[in-house]
C-alpha cells in the first residue's frame, strides 16, 4: 500500500481514501518489511493487505510476500503496536513478542501457537507465521455441528494442557526475556484478592446473602493458592473461544497481550466454569467439562504427577472454580441491570455457575460451601428470573 500527495492511498490497487484504518496498515506493513529485512539481511516485499480484526491496541494485517529468496511462508501475519504503554504499565507488545519468543523455541509439537518469524521492540512489530483461514473455536460452538463443536473442545482442553506441560518451569526464561525487551515484569494478578474480599459485603448488599466465615476463608485461601508457586506455567490469559483456531494439527491459541506465567489451574478453572473470563459465554452439554477435565490432566500429568490422583485434582478444581465464580460474579454483579433477564443473560450465566458450584461442592464435601453457592444462586435468579438457566451453544442445541 502507498500514500501519494493528495492524501489517497493505493491498496491492492485500488484507490481508497487515506483515514487511520488504512494509515495504520501502511505503518503495519512498512515496519513489517522493516524488521524481516533487518531479520534476513535483504529486502523482502510484502502486497495484499488484508486488515484483520481485533481487540486489542496492535493493528493485525495478513499480508502475501511479492518476492524473496527466502524459504519463509506464501503469507504472514503482521502484528504492530504503534503506540508504548503508560510508564509502569505492562507492555502489550513486550507480553506478546516474549509469549511467541517462549513458545518458538521449542519444538514444532509442543507449539501451541503460530511461529514467530520475526519482532523489533524499536518498530514494535512482530511478524508471525499466518495460520490462514481456519475456524476459530467460536465458529464451532455457534455453528451446527455438535459432533464437530465436542471434537474441538476436547482439543482445545488438550492444547491448554500441552502448553502447560511444555512452558512448565520456563518462569525465570520468560521474565529474563521480558527484562530484555523493557517490558517490566508484570506482577501477580491481584483480582482474586480483592474479589474474595469485597464479594461478602457486595453480596449482602445486593440480595442480604450472608458469607460464613468458613467459607470466606476458604475463598481467600483459594486467592493464595492462585499465586503460589506450585503448577506455574504459561498462560494466555485471554482464553476466549474467538482466540483458538481449530486446525488440522489441533488448537492453536493466538493473542498473548496479556501472556504470563502463573499457576495453570487459574486456567484450570475455564474447563469447570467455560469460557467464563470472557464475555457472551455459555453452557455446555452435560458431561462435557468432566471429558475436557480429561484430556487437560492427560496433558499435564506427566509433569505434575499428583494431580493423577483423583481426591487431588477434584480439590484443587473445585477450589478453582470457586475463585473464578467468585471474581466473575464480583466483577460483574455491580453492572447487571435491575429487572427480569433472559437465558443468554449475564444474570443467567451467574445462576448457572453459582448452582454447578453448589452441586460440585456437595458431591466434594464442602457442604457449607455448597449451601453459600446455592443461596447466591437463588438469589440472583429472584432478583432476575425466575427460572434462570443459561443457554446452551448453538451447536448443542
């Protein structure tokens, strides 16, 4: 793409007023050529940019390569971040470029995500390998197939505990490249700690549900555990269902802007309670977490072979989803609006996981963790419902 004097820019041949979309793109592809210049020592000139979306503050271009003597993929994905964080602040661009760095180097099968081809802090670019037009896991659990939509699940529970047995101990390695690119090392989430402080007095504001003290002090023994340093491994944090391509070799995870490392039952937590860190979650079929629990701990159990052990693991999940409950409800509870709420609702999906929390607390033992869970169940669905039950994907339908 190019830019003449009048201010008209040229892409793929066609002339197209120059507004910040297509400036940004020119900036993407230009730094783009940049650093796989500097990367493979001779120019190489990317055509046919293609704007992809995205949510994050990188402007996202798939490209094709005119020309080069390079053996480097037909297209590639450019990822450019144009503008530095607030001093202090954790670098988006640091996060990503050091999560692809991590994964990089290591061997094809244990890479859960695209090859990093190239990255400049200067230009604050990366160039990845572009996985084309596969299906996200989001397509495949809003789409028909319900066959299709369980296949992918279970791999995308097997990728999750693959990428945590293959970064398991790479903690010092991923800091010392994140000191390397300027980027400070971000600390530990401190969500779950206030969470677990401030959703008592929320709760009994909101509905007059009261919080033993047995059961706050368990959830902020929970909030401890989440920053241990037991099961420590990679994550992407952002595991929403549009950041997961199905391919052929399996999921693949992309967008690491937030990636850390952190204890891998934070993560754990998404196969009890899907897919609720992110918004526009719901329900899966009965049986389904139970098989995805399955495929993660066949992953990671050669790494951390206590959670082999049934009694460990079910403890440790339910004191995950605990948590994860906790700080999506003390997250969104405050912003639900007063009055009746359908069944794709917030207030819905808050019913439902309030309620399996209660019945996975029952079947574990925890019995006046069980009995909290339900009243908070019951509560949200009469203040919203009644009769609150979160929908199902379209898929299982």
């Amino acid at each position: 793409m190019t830019v003449d004097s009048s201010g008209t820019s040229s892409l793929n041949g066609q002339a197209v007023a120059a507004g910040p979309e297509a400036l940004a793109i020119q900036a993407a592809m230009s730094a783009g050529e940049s650093v796989l210049a500097h990367r493979f020592g001779s120019a190489i000139t990317l055509v046919d940019a293609e704007h992809l979306d995205g949510s994050g503050p990188a402007t996202v271009v798939r490209a094709r390569i005119a020309s080069s003597s390079f053996a480097l993929p037909r297209t590639l994905v450019i990822k450019h971040y144009p503008q530095p964080p607030a001093k202090g602040a954790a670098d988006p661009f640091a996060q990503e470029a050091v999560s692809y760095q991590l994964f990089t180097a290591l061997s094809p099968d244990e890479r859960m995500c695209p090859e990093l081809l190239a990255h400049d802090g200067k230009h604050r670019v990366l160039v990845i390998d572009d996985l084309g037009d596969a299906p996200t896991l989001r397509d495949k659990l809003h789409g028909r197939d319900a066959r299709g939509a369980e296949r992918s699940l279970l791999s995308w529970a097997r990728s999750l505990g693959r990428l945590h047995a293959s970064t398991a101990g790479r903690e010092a390695d991923f800091n010392a490249l994140l000191r390397r690119l300027g980027g400070p090392v971000k600390g530990e989430d401190a969500m779950p700690v206030l969470a677990t402080a401030q959703l008592p007095a929320l709760l009994d504001e909101l509905f007059g549900v009261a919080t033993p003290e047995s059961v706050r002090q368990r959830a902020e023994r929970c909030a401890e555990h989440a920053r241990s340093l037991s099961y420590r491994a990679f994550s992407p944090v952002d595991l929403s269902p549009d950041n997961n391509l199905v391919t052929t070799g399996g999921v693949r995870f992309l967008d690491f802007e937030r990636g850390l490392v952190r204890n891998a039952l934070v993560d754990a937590a998404e196969l009890r309670v899907p897919f609720s860190s992110g918004t526009g979650a719901l329900a899966l079929p009965a049986g389904m977490s139970e098989a995805m629990v399955a495929a993660w701990r066949a992953e990671v159990s050669s790494v951390w072979p206590v959670l082999a052990d049934e009694q460990v693991l079910t403890e440790h999940l339910l004191d995950s989803q605990l948590l994860r409950v906790w700080i999506t409800s003390w997250e969104r509870l405050p912003k639900i609006p007063a009055g009746k709420a359908g069944q794709t609702s917030e207030a819905a999906a808050l019913v439902t996981w309030w309620r399996d929390l209660a019945a996975r607390a029952e079947l574990a033992g925890s019995a006046e963790v069980a009995e909290h869970a339900a009243a908070v169940a019951a509560a949200v669905d009469a203040a919203h419902g009644p009769g609150l039950e979160l929908a199902l994907y379209p898929a299982f339908r």
